[in-house]
C-alpha cells in the first residue's frame, strides 16, 4: 500500500512540474515486469520520469536519462527487477544459470542504470530498453544484482 501512495505522490509532482514543460507517455512490456505505464517530463535535455512495473511482483521507479541520438542512458532508484527469493540448492551445480518462476518472485529495491535504443531518434516510437542494478530483495533484506528488459512504445 506504501508503494501506492508513494506513487501517486509523485506522480502528482510530476504533474505540476510537467504542467509547464508538457507530459510524455509511454508503455513497456517485458520480463519480469509485464507492464510499465511511465510518466515524464523534460527539463534542459533531461527527461524525469516515474513508473510503475507490474509483473512477478509490483514496484516503483523514478529516474532520470539522457538521450544521444538513438541512445539514451539513465538513473533510476526503485525496483530494479524481481525473481524467486527462496530457491533451495544442495549444490551448486544442481542450481540452473537461469530460473524462471511466477510465483514467490520478490522485486529487488536499490539503484540502477538503463540503457535505451530508440529506433527514431526523436521521442515517439518505439525502442528496446534494459536496465540492471544493485538493491535488496523486499521479503529479506537480502543484497543482490537484479535486471529487467523491456519493449517500450513512446506517445
């Protein structure tokens, strides 16, 4: 519920800061998160933004990036991705490299970075996205690398 409110305050900031500058949309799909509606802005050549990641578990994200023709890089805090926190091995070659659950997955919380390719090299359209950082697991308190990638279509 905190997370909740957390976002529509933000989103509220967001929209009177953006009220002057104009507010962007956009909408991504991906893995673990299966929808992410984002709200932005952009101020001096830095786009703001806050979203919500809905998947494997739910988080939120603010951040910042800055876009060099086709390439955009940024800065987030917030969920970073999310992935099964209580996964047994005996040992460590009876553990898979790659282990995709849908139940029991828990966000990892923490910073990141992201990396975007837009196929136009303004604004609107589409464009893949990855994203990847350090944080803490929200059931444990554990300290782990997480990541999340994404197909993203700009309004």
């Amino acid at each position: 519920m905190r997370k909740h409110i957390g976002f529509l305050i933000t989103l509220l900031c967001f929209s009177s800061t953006a009220y002057a500058q104009g507010v962007n949309m956009s909408v991504s799909a991906g893995w673990p998160f299966f929808l992410i509606p984002t709200v932005s802005t952009t101020y001096n050549d830095i786009e703001f933004y806050a979203n919500y990641k809905v998947g494997l578990d739910d988080g939120f994200t603010v951040g910042a990036e800055k876009q060099y023709g086709h390439h955009v890089f940024g800065v987030f805090i917030g969920a970073v991705g999310a992935r099964d926190a209580n996964y047994p091995c005996e040992a460590d070659d009876s553990c898979p490299p790659l282990r995709i659950v849908f139940t029991d997955a828990q966000t990892t919380q923490g910073l990141g970075l992201s990396y975007e390719y837009r196929l136009n090299q303004g604004r609107e359209g589409w464009a893949f996205r990855a994203e990847a950082g350090y944080g803490k697991e929200s059931q444990n308190d554990e300290k782990r690398f997480d990541g999340n990638v994404q197909v993203v279509y700009h309004f």
